[in-house]
C-alpha cells in the first residue's frame, strides 16, 4: 500500500469519526424519527410525518406532511399551505418577522424567496439564535416576497445545488431565451410545452414569460396553483386550463405549462408537433436534458447557486452550519475546510424540486 493510499485512509477514517460523533445535530435543534424536532418548545420543523405542532417553512410536498394537529407557517405562505392540507387543518399564521414565544423559544418566520410564503425559521433560546432555511433563493422572483439574510450563531442551510459548477444566469436572460423558443416554435408551426414543479416555478414562469406572443395553456395541477396565487393578489397573465372543452385545432400559438410528470403521457399526444422545454437549476448539468429527452433546457432554479450559497452563508454570521438536502458530505467538507466553519451533514429525508 503506497503512501498516499494510506494518507487517505486516514483522512477518510478521521471524517467518518468525525461526522459520527457531531451527527445528528443536538442542542436547541435535534432530530427525531418525524424530522426536525425542538425540545425547548416542543414543536417540529417540516417534519414528514404528522405530528402535534409543525413549523412549515412551505407548502412543497417534503416539508409539508398532511395530518399534523397544528401548523404554523407564514401569513404570506396560508393560501398555498391550506390548498395542499386536508380540509378543516388547523394553521396559525405569522406576519415576516412577527415573534410568537411557544413554550419560552422565541420563534419568528422570514423571507425565503423560494416559492409563495417560503420562510426560514428563526429560534432564539438560552441567548442563541438558530436558523432553519428550508428551501431558499436569492434571484428575483415577483411571486413572493423576497430573501432576508438573517443572522444568527447556528445555521441549518438546504444545499441542494452546493458544488461550484451550479452558477445561474441572470432569470431576465433566461426568460429572453425562453421567450425566443416560443416564437420560433410557433414559426415552425409547433406547440411549446414548458415544464416546470406544478407549485412555485410554474407561477414564476407564467409571470416572467411575454404573454404578447401568444396564449398561455395550464395544465390541472398548475392552473389550480395559478388560482391560489391570484386569490392571494399575484398578479398573473392570463391562463386557459387545458381541457377537451377548450381544445384547439392549433396549439402552435400557445405556450403550454406543465408539470415534468407531463411529460411522454398520453395527456401531451394533443400538442403534436411539440417542443419541449424544462425549467430547473438540474439543466446547468447537459446530460439531464438528453436523458429526458428535452428539445430545450432553461437553467431557472428556486434555489440558490453556488457563489450566493456561500455568500449567504458568510452573512449570517453563524460559526456552526448544518447541511442539508444536497451533496451534504462534500459541502460540508468544503465549509469545514475552506472556510473553517464547524460545519456538518444533517441527515433529513429530501426531495429535489430543481
Ligand atoms: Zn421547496
Ligand atoms: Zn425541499
């Protein structure tokens, strides 16, 4: 065994004691079979399974389980929530910023800027201030409210998109390109088929997109979001749900959108000849569009990029950072070693809604 075998070894030995010894995360956090959990104030954070008091940062399907007794969550972020919860669910709502003390933990809700309502949690106990992001972005975005840096001693960041070659474009840029792809399909006689996650990016297209150059067409799952967000005062161009009542013999003028899980069934065989485009941070990476057989790739994520990721990071201020919901290992491994932060991997059950 040579040398640097052994070297790397031992490095590998030394992160794994290390991770095993600091993980899962304890103190004003922990984690309990139902996900993030405050001993303190007795409640949980997002948890995935129901329990008595959840604190949802937003309404997205891995941070939101149905059949919780009691939720709190943001004012902006009630509409989207009670859509996706059962009838009759029990939701105390907090203005950004606004303080409610559960249990002698100050909890408070701030800007996310991830989809309608997003909010990250901030605790205070004991003299500390702890920070749970959820799902968060910095780019623009006129469907919510935007992100607030919020500063803090311990830090629990999403980092789906945490490796440098995650670095976005400008979203007017994208949306110009998007907008482009349009009419040339319609010159080419074809319809464009946007996808996009049904809550959140949908909405965020449909606002950014010119809807001088042609009609826009939802499907269910979007139109129905659509009507939340315009119930709530989002300002949205119009949209046609797509149905056999108001199907055309010509789609070719029309931008449809669509969740991906759209794509290849039977409910597309109406728009032929069709172009296909995805919406998603997951199209900085090439191949991703070949393997879903994707026309077109737009790289417009709801969640932050590299460079804001660590930007963000510095700004709170926080010495100790939790990672989650990404490429944990290798992210936390750069904050420990880069930029010597206590960082370590917060093993939470995720989904990646790109
Ligand atoms: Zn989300
Ligand atoms: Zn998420």
């Amino acid at each position: 065994m040579c040398y640097r075998d052994t070297a790397s070894q031992i490095s590998h030995l030394s992160l794994c004691l290390f991770h095993h010894r600091y993980s899962p995360v304890d103190g004003l956090l922990t984690v309990s079979d139902d996900g993030l959990y405050c001993p303190a104030g007795d409640f949980h954070i997002d948890p995935h399974r129901p329990v008595q008091r959840a604190v949802v940062t937003h309404a997205h399907g891995d941070h939101a389980a149905r059949g919780s007794e009691h939720y709190l969550t943001s004012a902006e972020g009630e509409g989207v929530l009670r859509h996706r919860m059962l009838d009759g669910a029990s939701i105390q709502t907090l203005s950004y910023g606004e303080t409610l003390d559960i249990n002698g933990v100050t909890v408070s809700l701030h800007p996310a800027g991830h989809i309608r309502g997003s909010a990250q949690v901030r605790l205070e106990h004991g003299g500390e201030v702890w920070v749970v992001t959820g799902d968060y972005k910095v780019a623009a975005d006129r469907t919510c409210t935007p992100f607030e840096l919020v500063e803090c001693d311990v830090f629990i960041t999403e980092c789906t998109f945490g490796l440098p070659i995650y670095r976005w474009p400008d979203p007017a840029d994208v949306f110009e390109k998007i907008n482009r792809w349009w009419k040339k399909n319609q010159e080419e006689g074809k319809t464009s088929v946007l996808f996009g996650y049904s809550l959140g990016k949908a909405q965020r297209l449909i606002a950014g997109v010119d809807p001088s150059i042609g009609p826009i067409y939802c499907h269910g799952a979007v139109q129905k979001m659509n009507a939340v967000y315009r119930e709530d005062g989002v300002d949205l161009p119009p949209t046609t749900y797509v149905s056999d009542e108001n199907a055309l013999d010509d789609w070719s003028e029309a931008l449809v959108v669509a969740p991906s899980s759209a794509g290849g069934s039977r409910w597309m065989q109406r728009f032929d000849p069709v172009s296909t485009g995805f919406a998603s941070g997951w199209m900085r990476i090439r191949g991703n569009k070949r393997r879903r057989s994707l026309d077109r790739g737009f790289v417009l994520s709801d969640h932050l990029d590299w460079p804001n990721l660590n930007a963000v990071i510095d700004g709170t201020g926080a010495e100790t950072i939790y990672v989650t919901h990404g490429n944990n290992d290798s992210f936390a491994r750069w904050l420990n070693e880069e930029k010597g932060l206590d960082a370590r991997e917060l093993p939470l059950r995720s989904q990646y809604d790109g």
